[in-house]
C-alpha cells in the first residue's frame, strides 16, 4: 500500500530545492589579495591561507569573491602590464 502524504490547505506541495552547488567553493586570502588554496583549521569554517599562513581567508564560489573584492582575472592583469609596458617606451 502506497503511504500518502496528507493534503495541504494551501494546495500541492512545492518541490524540494537541492542544496548542491554548481561552483566549486574559492578561498580569498585578505591579507594576500588573490585567490589562494584554503587549509581547514579544526572542524570549523575557519581556513588558513596556503601561501602566507594567516586565518584571514573568506570563502565563497569563485565568482562572488571577484565581484565581492574586486579581483581582476589573471589575463586581465596581464594585458593590462603589457598596455602600460607600451606606454613607457616611446
């Protein structure tokens, strides 16, 4: 016998949301200003840089950390290095 679930005074159930992200999870170093590899410490939601060792490390899906902080993509960077290179030799 199949169990059924009682009705809803307000209609049909909603479907459920998953709660998997799409993007994989970044790590921001605020002290080095990139995009760095987190290390957990302990079993909280408190990770440490890879590169300087500091705590202060925020975490999110890549592209939220760049709007967020305002880091420029690696390429970005480098065409820019080379725009102002040009500038300077005459």
């Amino acid at each position: 016998m199949k169990k059924s679930f009682p009705k809803s005074p307000r209609g049909p159930r909603a479907p459920r949301i998953s709660n998997v992200l799409t993007d994989p999870i970044a790590f921001f170093c605020k002290d080095c200003e990139l995009i760095v590899e987190g290390r957990p410490i302990g079993r909280k939601f408190v990770y440490k840089c890879a590169r300087c060792g500091t705590k202060n490390v925020a975490f999110g899906t890549e592209k939220a950390l760049r709007d967020f902080y305002r880091v420029k993509e690696e390429s970005e960077v480098k065409k820019e290095n080379t725009e102002q290179k040009s500038r300077k030799e005459p």
